[in-house]
C-alpha cells in the first residue's frame, strides 16, 4: 500500500448549488490561472490537505480495513482519561 498526503488548491465548477470539482493543483498560480478562464469556477484560497491510499490488490484493501477496524474498537474501550494520556483527546 502507498500513502499520499498532498496539500493542494482544489477549483471548482458550478452554477447556483451545483458545484464539482474540477481540479487540483499544487501551485495557487496554476490554480487560480484556471478560475480566471471561465465565471463558473471558484477556487478556495485556502489549500487542503489530501490522503491518498493506493493498494496493490483487493486483498491488501481487505487487511487494511481490518485493521482500522480492530484500532477503532480499540480506542472505543479506552476512557476519556487514557486517551488524554495518549494524545487522542
């Protein structure tokens, strides 16, 4: 599995309510670049932050989410003060 975290500009298209994304990009300039092609897209100023999860196969998926879900049962046994403990709360 490979694990990417991006900070990216993300633009959207959209008229009223109904808004898509339709890039991102690393660089403000490029993103703000494409905004200024057409009214329809807005861009937040502000850039965020992207995790992405690549697997392998389907059963490297599998075991993963077994994982998360042995850790959130996990942490669900622990008290509030255990986790302040641990940096959680």
């Amino acid at each position: 599995m490979k694990h990417i975290e991006v900070e990216c500009y993300e633009v959207y298209e959209g008229y009223d309510r109904n808004y898509h994304l339709k890039a991102r990009f690393t660089n403000f300039a490029d993103a703000f670049r494409l905004k200024q092609t057409s009214a329809y897209y807005s861009l937040d100023p502000n850039p965020k932050k992207i995790s992405i999860s690549l697997y392998e196969s389907y059963e490297e998926y599998e075991e993963a989410k077994s994982e998360s879900i042995q850790r959130k049962k996990a942490l669900e046994k622990l008290t509030y003060e255990e986790k302040k403990l641990l940096g959680l709360a």
